[in-house]
C-alpha cells in the first residue's frame, strides 16, 4: 500500500512509518451515475482539505482520538474507469485493508462505492447488518438501465444472501422499492425521517445488536438546511446531533468494522458542508473506536 504524504492525509498530520496505526482512508471520487447535481467526484479531495481545519480534541470523548487510533490515507488513482470495474477495484483495494486487519473509512464519491465494500466483507464474515444513513431507499433494481447506478446501491449489496439492511433517514422512495421492502421484511428493517420523533432505539439496537455492522452515510440524509452540497436534497432530513446519538448507540451494541460517506457535492465557496462531512468522519470513527470493547 502507498499511503499520502502529510499535505494530502485525513487531518493532515504527519507520521513516521513506525507508527501504529488501526483505521486507512480509502478516498474514491467515483462519479458515474449521478442523476441530478453533479460534484461527488470532488468529494473526497475536498473533505480531506477541510480536515486539516478541525481540532483534534474531542470535547465528548476528553482526548483527541487520533493518538489511539492512528489514522492513514490511501494513495488511489483518480481515474477509476466504468462504474461496474471501479466497484471491482474498490473491492481489492478493501480486500487488501482487511487483510492487515485495518478499519477502512471509504470517502466517495457518488454511492455506488458501497458495493465493492460490501462484496468484501460479506466474503469474511458468516453474517452482516448494513446500516444505511440516507435520504433515500436505493433499492431500485435498474436506473436508467443502469443496475450499478447509484439508485440501486443497496439493491446490489442485497444480491450477498448474508446481509441484512437497516434503512435510517429514508423520505424519498419508489413505488417499486416500496414492494422490494414489503416483500423482503425479513431482511429490510426501514426507518422513515418522517417518524424519527417517535423512533424507538430499542428497536434499532435490536436489529444490529452484537452483529458485525458496516455504516455506510450518504450526506443526503442530513437536512438540506445543513446538508445542501449533495445531488440530490431532500427536506425533513436529520441534524447533527441526532446523528450523533444514533451514530453512539450503533457503535455501542455491534461491532462495526468499516464504514463510508458518499454523495458529497462541493459548491464553490460554501466551505461549511466540507468540514461537516470531515468532522462526520472524525466523528465517526471516533466514536466506533472509543465504543470497540477491546479498549
């Protein structure tokens, strides 16, 4: 593995090759199927650049995570190819984190990442429960005769017999996902944005409790009031402290062994919703770090 050099790392820190190290950045700014706003192939080179502006500090926690985890970033090349032979190579390029035991954080880039993750994993572990920050069901079969299209991510990743998937965040579906759902309710737990004020944690914690959990969040689950870089906004959205506490509670009660962010689309000049997506990532792998009982 060829890792960044302190300019182009998450946080922009520097490190010697003597130190240890538990989670890799894998930036991917594949950008394929956007159907709407464009930009998501820009994500990841600006979520790495506003990192470099965030206090190390975490005021939750009481001490900068940083120095327990140790953090890399993956030297990829930027031109990833067709949609079907980038979700290949992501797929190697997670093989090969896991196989020196590393937390891979993938920064994308339009959602169809998901998949190359998710076809790793689920090679390594007897069961897995994916859990879907967005805006959106994603589980559209074909789009626009695209069955790798970013719309039909989670549809691809239901195609491994051993994964199940908790949907949260979700106000924008099709009739056709809406059947999928009913007709795989053994398999699909979906909570809907409209209900997160009577949302039942209990419940959540039920479905993912001691699994092995991959997080995979599409910026477009947060409220465009906060969240209006991404392709495609959508009102009645989730805010940053309620992310959090869900964030918490998922990493406290499974075993969450990599995650993603997708779908930020940088506007030039609005510098904020970058640092929100580096501070998410800070944030998250933060938090499953301090929550992994072998601490």
């Amino acid at each position: 593995m060829i890792f960044q050099n302190s300019k182009k790392n998450f946080l922009g820190i520097e490190y010697s090759k003597k130190d240890n190290y538990q989670a890799i950045i894998v930036p991917y700014p594949l950008e394929n199927s956007v159907s709407y706003g464009t930009g998501t192939k820009k994500g990841p080179s600006e979520i790495i650049l506003a990192s470099h502006q965030l206090e190390l500090y975490d005021e939750d926690l009481k001490y900068e995570p940083i120095k327990k985890i140790g953090i890399r970033t993956l030297k990829v090349k930027q031109k990833l190819g067709n949609t079907i032979n980038a979700i290949s190579n992501l797929e190697k390029i997670i093989d090969s984190v896991l196989d020196i035991n590393k937390f891979p954080l993938i920064l994308g880039g339009e959602h169809s990442i998901t998949i190359g993750a998710i076809n790793s994993i689920t090679k390594r572990v007897k069961d897995l429960v994916l859990v879907q920050f967005d805006a959106h069901s994603d589980l559209r079969d074909k789009y626009k005769s695209d069955k790798f299209s970013h719309a039909c991510t989670m549809r691809r990743c239901l195609d491994n017999k051993n994964l199940k998937l908790v949907s949260i965040g979700v106000r924008s579906t099709s009739e056709e996902e809406i059947i999928f759902i009913k007709n795989n309710k053994t398999r699909i737990y979906t909570f809907y944005a409209k209900d997160k004020k009577s949302w039942d944690l209990k419940k959540i914690k039920k479905f993912i409790q001691d699994k092995n959990v991959y997080i995979t969040f599409d910026v477009d689950v947060f409220d465009p009031s906060l969240m209006p870089a991404t392709g495609t906004p959508e009102p009645g959205g989730l805010f940053w402290d309620e992310t959090l506490n869900l964030i918490q509670a998922i990493s406290e009660n499974s075993n969450v062994i990599g995650a993603d962010i997708t779908e930020l689309a940088p506007i030039k000049n609005i510098n904020s919703c970058n640092f929100i997506t580096a501070k998410l990532a800070y944030k998250l792998l933060s938090i499953i770090f301090n929550s992994k009982k072998s601490w």
